[in-house]
C-alpha cells in the first residue's frame, strides 16, 4: 500500500510538474522581459526629466540675469533722481537766502533814510 501511495504521489507530482515548470519559466521570463522594458522606460523619463530641469535653470538664469540688470538700471535712477533733488533744493535755497538778503539790505536802506 505504500509503495502505491508513493507511486500515485510520484505521478500526480510529475503531471503538475509538466505544466508547473514551463509556466513558472515562462513566468519568470516575462518578469524579466517586463523589468527590463521598466528600465528602458525609467531612462527615457529620466532624460526628459533632465532636458526640463536644464531648460527651467536656464530660464531662471535668464530671468535672473534680466532681474539684476533692471535692479541696477533702477539703482542708477534712483541715485540721479536723489542727485537732481539735492541740486533743485540748493538752488531753491540760494534762491530764497539771496531774496532775504535783499529783503534784509532793503530794510537796513529804509531804516537808515
């Protein structure tokens, strides 16, 4: 009775062994084939990951560079406007000290007649 046993374990062992083998190669072959297809696909993204990344860093320099040239444009602006205000207040205030000068000469006339 055991040696039958063994023999129907022995044969239902082999008949699963007929279709499990070839499907667990095959299993695995397409496990592979589809890890190598995921890394093709991870490289391609990765590229176009990096062609965006260098285009954005290349638009942000620009943009950096447009950036400080307007701030020093408006630096430059900002330092003849404050130039051409002190120059208007000093002539404004000659100006007004050459009027109270002669206001000043005027009264000193008026009294001394």
């Amino acid at each position: 009775m055991d040696k039958t046993l063994w023999e129907i374990v022995s044969h239902v062992l082999e008949a699963m062994g007929l279709f499990f083998i070839p499907f667990l190669g095959w299993t695995l072959m397409q496990i592979i084939s589809h890890s190598k297809q995921i890394i093709i696909l991870e490289s391609k993204v990765n590229d176009s990951l990096d062609r965006r990344m260098l285009s954005i860093e290349r638009k942000v320099e620009n943009l950096e560079y447009k950036l400080d040239k307007k701030i020093s444009a408006i630096e430059e602006n900002v330092i003849d406007c404050k130039m051409s205000i002190n120059t208007l207040i000093t002539e404004k205030f000659e100006t007004l000290m050459a009027i109270m000068s002669n206001k000043s000469d005027k009264r000193n006339v008026i009294e001394n007649n």
